[in-house]
C-alpha cells in the first residue's frame, strides 16, 4: 500500500507582481520505506511542495488542491487542528533547510526534541528524556548534548539534533529540505551516511529535497526533477540518471561536474522561468536544445516511454491527439 | 536588499496615517510661516509677558464659540473707538464724543475701562466728563470727571500727552466712578448703598441693570446705550485724538482668554513656529552628531569605536528629565541652553543604532570590492555606506522632533522655560500654576496640550509610515 | 558562573555611570560657579545670624564688626571658598556618595525635619511604588496586546493599536494627568483630585488602603497610557520579527498548539530585545513619573523635584538629580539582571 | 616569466577578543608557501575555517601578514602601508560570492563600473565610458547601452557576476582573487560563468587564485589544485592527477565524500572523514590531521611535516612520504 499518493497538487502565492504558480499540478507516489529524491534548480517549487505535503502554508497563500492521500487518509479533508493533531510529525515530519536556525537559540536543545512526546504523546519530561538519549545515540550525539543551547553546538551537531527531533515519534514519512546544503563537504558525507543507516534500520519513505543531482544519487531510490512548478521526469534512479528522458534532465546531468571521470560539462543558457507568468506551453521551451513548434504552444502530455519512467515532453507524446 | 525608491514610496503612500502625518505638516508649516511673518519677534517680552497690554481684554472668559451651544447668552467684549469729535461752546468750551453700543446679554459684562489718547493743550489740562444714558432713558450723570493733571513744570506749551500709553481709567477701581454711581442709584431709586458695598457688588449690575421689586438690580436693560465724553477744554487750540470705552465681555475671541486676560488664540499661534523651530533645530543637530559618530565608531572600530561607545553608554543610562531640569537650572532658562542640552542627551541612543546599521552595511562584499579597487575609507563612507543609512537617519530624525517640542514642554510646564519665548508649555504652566482646572477653564488647559499632541503626532506617523520602508522586515503583510 | 560574571560587569560600568554623573554635575557646578555663589550665600546667612546673636550681649560695635570678621574667615575656610572650587570636588562627591546632602531650605518632612536625607527616605518610596506598579502594568498591557496584535497584523486591531502607540508617544504625560484630573475630579467628581490620601486619611487599614487605591487610580492610568503606546509597539516589531524565524516554523510543523509556539517560541525569544528597547525607553518614563506627581501634587520625590525649582532650592535639587539618577541605575541593573537570565547566549 | 606571487612560510592572524580584556589570536594562515607563475589558475580547495580565504584576502594585503614574506611580481610588499599600496589595488583585483552582496544596490551599472576608474584618476569621461564599454563587451553583457543604466536589482545571480568580472578587468590586472565565484549560482548555469572566467584568463594572460569548497568545479577550470587545513597547505599538485591520485589522507577522504551522479552511490557507505574540524585558535598539536587521520602514525602527534615536493611539481605534508618537519617559528616574526 502506499505510504504518499499526491494527485494533481496546485499550491500558488499572491505576490506584489502577482499570482506565483509554485506547484502547478504535481502527482507523485511513494512506497513503504522508498527515499524519492525531489531534484530542482532555485524556484522550481521544490521548496513548496514541501510546505504544501505538511500544510505549513504562509499567510499569502492563494491556491491550495489536489489530493494527498497518506497510509490511505485523505488528508486534504482535514482541518487544520485535525492536521496539526494527528498528521504533523507524527505521521510526517520534517528536516528544514539550513538546520542553524531550526533551533529554539533560547531553550536547551534535548528538551526541543522530546516536544512532540510531551504534546502527542503526553509523555512525562523525565520519560521522554530517556527516549531522546537514546535517539541521540543512534545518531551519534553525546548525552550531555541534552543540556546544550543551540549556539554551543557546532554545524555537524545541529544537523544531528534536527534530524533526531524528525525521527522521534518513528513517523513513517519525512521530509527533507536540502538538509545539507550548508554543511561543508566531510560533515555532509557523514549525514549522507547517517541517513543511509536511518532509512535502513526504520524503513521510514523519505523525500529528499537538493538542487545537487549527485547528492540526490547518494539516497534516492527514485527520483523527480521539477522545473518551473512540473515534475518533468520521475523514475527509478537508475533510469533517470543512465537514460535520462527530458532534455532538462539530460543538461542537468551534463553540467553537473564528474570527479571520477573526464567530461568537459555543459550548461544550459538563459534563466529559470519566472513563475508569475511563466512561458506558453512546455515552460522549459525557451531553453529547451530540442525545442520544437508545438512545444511553445501546447502544454506536454504525460507520458510514459519505459516502465516506471514518467516524462512530461513531446519528443514522447503524440503531436495530434 | 534591491528595493527602488518608487517602491519605496509607493508603500508609504498607502498608508493613511502617514497621508495624515504630511497633512499635517503642511498645516504647521503654513501657520509657522503667516505667524513669523505677522508677529514681531520680540512678540514674547513685549507683548505676551507684558499684563498692561492685555489690560483691556476679559479675564478668563471662554471662547465666544461656544454661545453656540449654550442657553445662556453671554455678553461679548466690545472695544468702542471713535475719534470723530465736535468742539462746543456755551459757557465751556468742550470736545464732545458720542459712543453708542448694543447690549444683549443674560448675564453683566465683566468689566468696564475709559481711555483717551493724543492730548494737546496749551493752558490748565483739561477735565473730562463722562455720562452713561441707558436704553430705558435713565441717565447716569457725571459718571466720571478726571481732571488731566498738570504738566511738569519747565515744558513749554504745546503740553503733547497720551500718544504712546493713553490715559486709562479702570472703572471698577475708580473711587470717583463708585461715588457717582452712589449718588446716580440715591436720586434715582433712593436706595442707600454706599460706594464701598457698590464696589464690593461689582458696578456692572448698577451701569447695566435696573431694579426688579426688592430693589435687586439683577434683569439688564437690553438695548442701545449712549455713552457722552465731554472734554471741558480752556484753549480753543487744545484739541484730543480718540477715546476708547471697553465693555470687557464674558466670552472672547476663537480660543478665550487666561486669568491675565491674555487672548490664548494669540499665545497658541505663536506656539506653532517656536515649537517647530525647537523641534527641528534640536533633531537636526542631533541626527548630525549622532550619525556622524555613529558611521565613524561603526566604519572605523578600534579604539574610536571603543570611546564612543564608552561615552554612549554613559549617557543613554542618565535619566533625560532630571538632568534636563538641574543642567537648565544651572546653566540659565534661555532656549539655547535647553537646545545644547537636548542635543547633548539625544545624539548617543541614535550613534548606536547607526553604528549596528553601518556593521552590519559594513559585512556586505561591495565595502570590501571597494576597498580592493583602492578606494579610501571617506570615499567608501560617502558613497557606499551613508546611503545605505541615510534613509533609517532620516526617519529618527522625523521621529526626534516630537521628542524635543515634549522636553522643551515638560521644562515650561516645570517653569523652566524660556520666558522670551511664549510656548504652549508655558501657557499650560500658567495654568496650572492659577488652579485652571480646578476654576473648569477647560479652554486654558485643553488647546494647548492638544497642539503639543497633534504637532508630535504628525511626525510620529510619519516616522511609523517611513520606518517599515526603511527597515523592509517590518513591512506590514499584505 | 556566567550569571555573576557579566553581572559583576554591568554592576561596575553602572556604579562607574553613578561616579560619572555626580562628577559631570560637580564640575558644572563649579565651573559655572553656581557653588561659589551658593556657598557664599550659605555663609554671609549664616554669618547674619551671629551677628544678630553678637548685638544683644557685646556693646561696642568695632569689636563685633572683628569677631563676626573672624567667625565669616573660619566659615569661608570650612566650606572651602578659600581655595578654587577644584579642590572642592573630592570632599563634594564625598558627601554626596555617602548621602549627607544637607539641608532643604524650605521643604521638611511630617516630623519636621529639612535634613534632604529624611525628606528623600520619607518620599522615595511612594515614588517608587507609583513608578514599579505603572511600568508592570505598561509591561503586562504592552504584551499582552502587542502579542495578540501581531498575530492578525493588518487588521483593524492591529491599525488602532499602531496609532495607539503614536498617541502614546506623543502625548505629554503631564498634560493627560491635568485632563484627567479636569474631567474626573472637576466635572464627573467621581475620583479625587491629587494627593496620596483623602484629607483625614481613614484610620482602618482596609479603608485607608482602598482609600489609597482611589488617589492613585488617575496618577497610574496616566503614567500607563504613557508607556504602554513604546512596549506595545515593541513587542509587536519584535514578535513580528520573530514570527518570520526558521525555527517557528519547526514549532508549528512539530504539531504544537499555537499559543505553545507563541509563548514558547516567539515571546520568549523576543523577549530580549523588547527588554533591551524598554530599557533604553526608560529614560523618559522617569521624567513622565516627576511630571504626573506635580500634577496630582502625589508627595513622592517628583513633587519634592518641583517644590525645590519653584523655590530655587538649589542643594536640593542637586540632591534630587543624583538620587534620581542613582534610582534609575538601579532600576536598569535590575533590568539588565532579567535580560542576562532571558537570553542564555550573552556572555559578557 | 617570473612568478606573479611569492608566498614564504606566510603567517597572518586574526585577534578575538575573549571576555573584557584578553584578546586570543586565530591562526586563520599558518606558514604556507607556494609560487604562482603569470598566466596560471591556482585552485585553493578546502572546508570552511581552513583559512583558503584569509590567504586570497591576504595576498592582496586587504589583511596584513604577521610573519613570512609575500612577493608580488618582484616586489616585497609584506608589510607595506596601505597609501604606498595604490598600483597593487590596479594589478591585483577581486571577485566576490554572493551576487547580491558583491555589487552595491543603490547605484546602477554604470556609476558600479566607474568607482575604480575614478579612483585610479582615470579623469575623461568619455575614457571612462569607452572603457567600461569594452569591459563589459568582453563578459558577452549585451546590449551595453541597456545594461549600464540598469540596477543591480534588475539582473539575474549570473548576469551580476558578470558585471563583477567586468569591474575585476577594468584596470588590466595581473592577478585575479576569485573566491567561490560561482558556488551560490544555480548548476545549470555555473559552468556557462566558468567558461567566461577562463576565456577572460586566456586573453589577458591573468594568473587566478580560484578559492572553492567545491572540488569538481576545480577540476574543470585551473591548472593545479592546492588543499588547505587548518590554515596550512596539506597537498599541491596537477589537478587531474591531485583529483584522481590523492596522497595527502585528507585530500583522499574530501574527494571521497563528494557523490558523483551514480545510482548505485544509495547502496554503498562511503568512506568519511571522522569528526569536525579543529578550530584554529588552538589546533592540534604535531600533524593538525591526526585527530581525524586513518593512517595516524606516532610521529604524527608530535612533529608537524612539511610541504616537501615527493615528485616534480607534486607537494604534499605527510609523514607517509617524507620524515621532513617544520623547525620553530623563525625569531623577528610579528607574533
């Protein structure tokens, strides 16, 4: 069954120059225990679908449907106290982008973390004291890190303490926004390994948000690339990295750097769409090396060139439906 | 960081406080001006806190306004002025005036006072005579008779009197005027009052009142009254400017008067530039010094940073008003020293916030583009970081002026203000000093705190209209 | 220990403020040679009345016009008029920090005494109670509804408070006292007119209490009015900022109620810096609370502040200055005691 | 063709001050020593704290050393005052990260490209203009007419580091800092930057100290790669072969932690440097990478090895190739 059915998602902004279309109709499955890893370059929407999923919607929100259906509930149907009651961090939680500022500055850290048992599970302070000592073990924090205050606490650490805070209620879905981006390269490659071990040992279903293809290849299973409010590619990882179908994610893996191999890198000209009023038709059209006619003025279809591999292009769809 | 100046604008345009702030401005502005250019500068030590200017004016009485909304009609104050005269001769050569006037009126008029001005005579100074005719005909004779006194001795004829201070008699006070009316109310009503229970009664109700059945002179004769002066002269050259006959009403001008008689409307207008001009003085010195250390301590650091600091710490934790008051006390009650004193106090709040400003200006990679191209700290100061800052120096500059115009109030209301400079502060000293509030002179005490607030409040709503352009994190969500 | 370690900081750079400041006045007062002038009056009154006790009991008036010469000589060397008031300085802090201020000249106390040390001790406290209760009150007002307001900013609760604070700013603390004084006690006659007590103040101690509570309605809701517009306005600016932090964001998506995330995670942190703005602010109050006790004639120090400039008091009010400076430090160490507790990250 | 640069067992500290009275120094450059010729790109890699760019800011004197010595093009100018530093601010320029930071929003293209003419006295206007014309010809910022009245808030992260290399070029430098050029510019478009940057080398024969923490971008952009540490020099060396023969333990684990795009990377573990790095205020004793150091030899915690050239153009500090140590700071050096 699965963990995550989101079908036809719109999330848009009011804005001073007008209606962003953030996510634009986005539908996406994810099974028990699989990582998808959510790729896109800065204002993709990838940012926002994560809002969208955990309903953590900013005051200037405009547009919020589609369905999000997890473990079987439908969750669009449930109102906010409902939401926040029974969805949030106990069935999802989430590790934010840059996890400097995700803690409290003037609470100790080990109490922030041992919230969600005191409030979902009205468990007593000393009693979720052991639980939190023991998840942070299990990420390799110090037990006296309980009594720390966030600015004590190097860059490495917070990361550790954000992601034990996601994983103690053992929900069975978590988000993850960039959550190494600002992390320096050997502290990364510790997360990416701790988070390896994680989805191992729990079986938690993960989405992994980065703008870093490479970096997503280190967990995904399966992978979606967005651009400009559209999942315009998602399937295994295999297929999207080997054979890649949309020709974004074709320039996107051409200009990501190899280090153990030799390939001059390319790049793609101009800039990412502005969402406000983004291009007629297929949105990647004006910076598209296969552009044709009918992709700057009909949307593309969804199509579906080889098993589990899901491309919105009309080098696969056929011109006169 | 990239928001343009229309954006800037544009947002604080919406906003209606901040319209209202300019409104306003504009208003003071246009009263500053039509007052400094109507009033004498040294309005305040020759006019204001001079009493004999404001002797014929009403004391403590509403502005006459408000008869709009009372029952009781109160008598308005009049000022009757005539130099047309016409000289007589039978037995005595005269120079008669005739001065006729309204009343209509549920209660006595407060007062009454006779002045005459530009008295020429060549031989014995001559003796004026009063006579009061009221409505109903009764006539109250000889009411008074004041000889002009003679001439020091040494001057030559033409003897020239009166030009600059004219010749007052304030009847109330006049011992003769009580004395003719003693006799007026024997020969007319034969009653037997005497002068001294006349005075003590106030002689308004005998001049304008007639008897009701017990003799109490309470209903007023409503009509035309007539006043007569006749100039007894003894040289047919000897010849008199004008005279002047006060009705000294229950109710005055737009904004009434104080116990002093001052006519408020007159104190508060001038209020307007001398509140301004303290407001802006003291907020524009204060914003120079403050910004000025301020970017030096935060662009340079080191040592000069660490001695400003030291010194703003210092005075940010001294309590404004007592240093205020003993520093004014000390140092003298004159508009400067309250100025240097103010701005003495003010600068170091704004040097530290300019100075975490232009730290924080300082961390953006352009600084140190420029300082790699070679350019010099004063060129990098001017062009990079004050703009940056200038705005936020703006605003606390707006934001200043009410803070100085309500210092300089406290110190007046205090007693420490300065007296050749009238301001609403003083005027609400006064107040309170004569027990206003207490007497219910609402019209004392009211105005002029409202325009303390009123001219406070239109720089403060325009400071708060500028603050969230100048500061984006504070915009308001939409 | 972090806690004693920054305090003992702050405790010596306010102490250093207090040295400071009684400097900055004795030389002034010097220099303007206010205190010469000042002195020289003391003597010659001084001087005045021992001649007068001189002519009942010696005759001839060459040898009283000696001793008085004589007794004026060891007076001026007493108070030191000999040498240039430099010299003076020292012993003039002396005094003064160990609070023998001398003597008032007109006003004294209900047991009589003019000494400024009693006159000062029987006064304080009344000002500090007007002071503690208006600006807990302002405290209290001022979250409670800068919280509430910033949570829907915009609305018409939001638009009315804003405009609140500026009226709060801009209106003299002094003059609201005297239109409350007119309306309520003149027109309305509802609550008394000034004062601490009613003129034979009941006996019964929960009558004289009440009776208290009644005079000091007016002095306090004006002083309220005056600063409650600042912490209002601050703690929305500051709970504003804070709302817009990454961490509130992991409240919420943490599934905490709403006022937890509040209180927990955007008050508490805004704490600190609306703590550091009142501070700052509080410079002013203290000159609003001198005001309003003229006003409603409340026999605290402000009063006492102006008796002594009516009367051109001079020792007193230099007494007055200093003591309401040292108040005000004090009061700002103990604000500044809460901000180290608050926030975890100072360290000095 | 003599070196540009000269650096000489380089020191330059930062002082903190640490509660009210004592200040502590950061030994942000801790003795480094390298040459670079004219016309080459010297990539300068490592994590962040390791100093790489304290040293690019350094070899400007934007910060003043406190031991060793710097040479420009011949010329000492270790501990030269800044008024006697004018000609350096026309040869030597810098490009900074953060498009939105490195150029000042208030003032648009044309008052941005004129600061440096101006006060390098370039007098004419019309000298100026033709100039800063050609400059921003040559970054393909088209049409110029356009752009030079446009403000900073108007143009995309790249077209912003475009104008920066424009600025940069201006005055004909010969040494170009470029630190992180291009890290806060999206994928897609970072290489088309990088592109532009080594045409700009090509034709002005500029040498380039190119700071990152990004190693794969190094490979594609300079000549040599250096790996800093904790404010030393660890490793030094042709890029390709740097990248694909580490010797330096510390070179080896940061190129193992970086994924290539591969969908087998989600299976495997990868090897990792243990720990968090050192901060540079008291740094570890002997080899500053023996607390994280899998191959950590005895030697190691006491001596400190030194930068020795193993094979022809390849340097690295570590005792696994050479038993050289770092005598003492010399005496005279301003601590």
């Amino acid at each position: 069954m699965m963990v995550l059915k989101i079908r036809d998602l719109y999330l848009y902004y009011q804005t001073l120059r007008g209606e962003v279309k953030a996510v634009d109709g986005v539908s996406l499955d994810i099974e028990p225990g699989e990582a998808l890893g959510l790729v896109g370059e800065s204002g993709c929407g990838k940012t926002s679908m994560s809002l969208g999923i955990t309903r953590l919607l900013p005051k200037n929100v405009e547009t919020y449907k589609g369905s999000i259906e997890l473990e079987g509930v439908e969750l669009m149907t449930l109102t906010n106290e409902q939401y926040r009651n029974d969805v949030n961090w106990q069935k999802i939680s989430m590790v934010f982008q840059g996890a400097m500022n995700s803690l409290n500055p003037v609470l100790k850290v080990g109490p922030q973390v041992a919230e969600p048992l005191v409030i979902h599970r009205e468990m007593k302070e000393e009693q979720a004291k052991v639980e939190v000592l023991e998840i942070f073990d299990k990420v390799g924090l110090p037990p006296e890190t309980y009594d720390r205050y966030a600015h004590e606490l190097s860059g490495g650490m917070k990361q550790r303490v954000v992601v034990a805070m996601a994983l103690i209620l053992n929900p069975p879905f978590v988000i993850l926004d960039e959550p190494t981006s600002a992390l320096d390269v050997s502290i990364q490659a510790q997360t990416m390994n701790l988070l390896k071990r994680l989805k191992k040992e729990r079986d938690i279903a993960m989405i992994f948000i980065t703008h870093d293809i490479a970096l997503s290849s280190d967990i995904s299973d399966k992978m979606a690339v967005m651009y400009g409010g559209h999942i315009v590619e998602m399937g295994s990882a295999e297929q999207v990295i080997l054979s890649p179908k949309h020709p974004y994610t074709e320039k996107l893996l051409a200009s990501t750097p190899r280090l153990r191999s030799y390939s001059q890198p390319d790049f793609i000209p101009g800039a990412p769409p502005d969402l406000v009023n983004p291009p007629t038709g297929c949105n990647f059209h004006p910076r598209c090396h296969m552009v044709m006619d009918i992709c700057r003025e009909r949307d593309p279809p969804t199509c579906y060139p080889e098993e589990g591999q899901r491309v919105e292009c009309w080098l696969y769809g056929d011109k006169n439906e | 960081m990239g928001f343009s100046a229309r954006d800037a604008l544009s947002e604080f345009w919406t906003s209606r406080t901040s319209k209202m702030g300019v409104a306003l401005i504009v208003i003071l502005f246009g009263i500053s001006a039509y007052v400094l250019v109507s009033y004498p500068l040294n309005f305040g030590t020759q006019y204001w806190n001079k009493p004999q200017h404001w002797a014929d004016y009403p004391k403590g009485v509403p502005p006459s306004w408000t008869q709009t909304f009372s029952s009781v009609r109160k008598p308005e104050h009049m000022i009757l002025t005539t130099d047309v005269s016409e000289k007589r001769t039978r037995g005595i050569m005269t120079i008669d005036f005739n001065i006729n006037f309204d009343l209509r009126a549920d209660i006595f008029p407060q007062f009454t006072s006779f002045s005459l001005s530009d008295l020429t005579f060549y031989d014995t100074p001559p003796i004026i005579h009063l006579t009061l005719t009221k409505p109903d005909g009764s006539k109250i004779e000889d009411l008074l008779v004041e000889s002009v006194p003679y001439p020091p001795s040494g001057q030559e004829p033409p003897y020239v009197k009166y030009v600059e201070s004219p010749l007052r008699v304030y009847m109330p006070g006049s011992p003769a005027v009580r004395n003719a009316i003693a006799g007026y109310l024997r020969t007319e009503f034969g009653s037997t009052l005497t002068p001294l229970e006349i005075r003590n009664m106030g002689l308004e109700q005998f001049l304008f009142g007639s008897p009701d059945e017990e003799g109490e002179f309470t209903n007023i004769v409503e009509g035309t009254y007539n006043l007569e002066v006749q100039v007894e002269i003894f040289h047919e050259d000897d010849t008199v400017g004008s005279v002047k006959f006060v009705v000294g009403g229950q109710v005055y001008g737009f904004m009434g008067t104080d116990t002093l008689g001052r006519d408020l409307a007159v104190g508060l207008l001038f209020g307007f530039p001398v509140a301004l001009f303290i407001g802006f003085i003291t907020s524009t010195l204060t914003t120079i010094v403050g910004s000025v250390l301020g970017i030096t301590s935060g662009y340079m650091g080191g040592r000069v940073d660490e001695l400003i600091q030291r010194v703003c710490d210092v005075l940010n934790t001294l309590p404004q008003l007592p240093i205020l008051i003993f520093l004014v006390f000390i140092l003298g009650q004159n508009i400067w020293n309250i100025i240097v004193v103010l701005v003495f106090f003010g600068w170091s709040g704004l040097t530290i916030l300019i100075r975490s400003m232009v730290l924080q200006a300082k961390q953006e990679q352009f600084i140190e583009a420029s300082i790699a191209s070679g350019a010099s700290s004063r060129w990098i100061m001017a062009r990079h970081i004050f703009p940056q800052v200038a705005p936020f120096i703006f605003t606390q500059m707006i934001f200043f002026t009410p803070g100085a115009i309500l210092a300089e109030a406290a110190l007046s209301f205090l007693g420490l203000g300065d007296p050749t400079l009238p301001t609403w502060g003083q005027i609400l000293e006064r107040g309170f000093q004569t027990g206003a509030i207490f007497l219910g002179y609402w019209w004392w005490i009211i105005p002029p705190g409202l325009l303390i607030v009123v001219t406070s409040l239109c720089f403060v709503f325009i400071a708060q209209g500028l603050e969230p352009v100048v500061n984006p994190r504070l915009r308001r969500m939409r | 220990m972090r806690l004693g370690r920054s305090l003992l900081i702050k405790a010596l750079s306010l102490l250093m403020v207090v040295v400071v400041t009684l400097l900055l006045m004795n030389v002034i007062l010097g220099a303007t040679g206010f205190s010469d002038r000042m002195l020289g009056a003391l003597v010659n009154e001084q001087v005045r009345v021992y001649r007068q006790g001189l002519l009942g009991t010696i005759a001839n008036p060459d040898e009283i016009t000696r001793i008085v010469a004589e007794h004026e000589e060891t007076l001026r060397r007493a108070y030191g008029l000999d040498q240039p008031w430099v010299m003076r300085l020292p012993q003039m802090i002396w005094r003064v920090m160990t609070f023998d201020l001398g003597e008032a000249k007109s006003s004294q106390t209900f047991t009589g005494s003019t000494l400024i040390k009693d006159l000062i001790a029987e006064r304080l406290p009344k000002t500090v109670l007007l002071i503690t209760t208006s600006v807990a009150l302002s405290a209290f007002l001022g979250i409670t509804i800068g919280t509430k307001i910033a949570t829907k900013p915009g609305s018409r609760l939001d638009r009315f408070f804003s405009n609140y604070s500026a009226f709060s700013y801009a209106i003299p603390t002094w003059w609201t006292g005297l239109v409350f004084i007119m309306v309520f006690a003149v027109f309305l006659r509802v609550l008394p007119a000034g004062g601490m007590y009613s003129s034979p103040p009941p006996t019964e101690s929960i009558a004289r209490f009440l009776d208290l509570l009644l005079h000091a309605i007016l002095p306090i809701s004006t002083l309220v009015l005056a600063l409650s517009g600042a912490w209002i306005y601050m703690t929305r600016t500051m709970v504003l900022n804070t709302a817009q932090q990454d961490f509130v964001n992991v409240a919420r998506a943490k599934g905490l109620p709403e006022n937890l995330v509040m209180r927990r995670y955007i008050v508490r942190v805004a704490a600190p810096p609306i703590l550091t703005n009142v501070i700052l602010g509080l410079a002013g109050s203290i000159g609003g609370a001198i005001l309003t006790e003229t006003v409603f004639g409340w026999p605290g120090m402000g009063l006492l502040y102006w008796n002594a400039i009516v009367t051109a008091d001079e020792g007193l009010i230099i007494a007055l200055t200093f003591i309401f400076t040292l108040i005000y430090v004090i009061a700002r160490m103990i604000l500044e005691v809460l901000y180290v507790i608050l926030d975890p990250r100072v360290e000095y | 063709m003599s070196d540009i640069l000269e650096l000489h067992n380089l020191r330059m500290y930062y002082s903190v001050r640490k509660g009210f009275f004592k200040t502590v120094p950061v030994k942000a450059v801790d003795g480094v020593s390298f040459n670079l010729p004219r016309g080459e790109i010297l990539a300068l890699v490592g994590e962040s704290g390791c100093g790489k760019t304290s040293l690019g800011r350094t070899t400007l004197r934007l910060l003043e050393p406190v031991g060793g010595k710097l040479i420009f093009n011949g010329q000492e100018i270790t501990h030269q005052k800044q008024k006697d530093l004018m000609w350096l601010r026309k040869e030597a320029q810098i490009i900074f990260q953060d498009p939105y930071s490195s150029i000042n929003p208030f003032m648009n293209i044309h008052q941005i490209m004129e600061e440096p003419l101006i006060v390098h006295k370039v007098e004419d206007p019309k000298v100026r203009e033709e100039m800063i014309h050609r400059a921003l010809q040559e970054v393909r910022l088209s049409p110029v007419e356009e752009v030079v009245r446009k403000y900073p808030h108007m143009l995309s992260g790249g077209q912003r580091q475009r104008v920066t290399f424009a600025r940069a070029l201006l005055l004909d430098p010969i040494y170009i800092v470029a630190d992180e050029p291009v890290s806060m510019i999206d994928a897609s478009s970072r290489v088309e930057l990088l592109r532009v940057l080594s045409n700009l080398q090509k034709i002005h024969n500029l040498s380039i100290l190119y700071i990152t923490h990004d190693i794969s971008t190094a490979k594609y952009v300079s000549d040599n790669l250096a790996v800093m540490y904790v404010g030393k020099m660890v490793e030094k060396g042709n890029v390709l072969k740097v990248t694909e023969e580490p010797m330096h333990p510390y070179t080896q684990g940061l190129i193992s932690s970086v994924p290539d795009p591969d969908p087998n990377n989600r299976h495997a573990f990868r090897e990792v440097i243990p720990g968090e790095p050192p901060n540079a205020i008291n740094p570890p004793p002997g080899c500053r990478f023996h607390t994280r150091c899998p191959h950590v030899m005895p030697i190691c915690h006491e001596k400190e090895p030194k930068l020795i050239e193993v094979e022809p153009d390849r340097f690295t500090a570590c005792f696994l190739y050479h038993k050289e140590i770092v005598e003492e700071e010399g005496p005279g050096d301003k601590s």
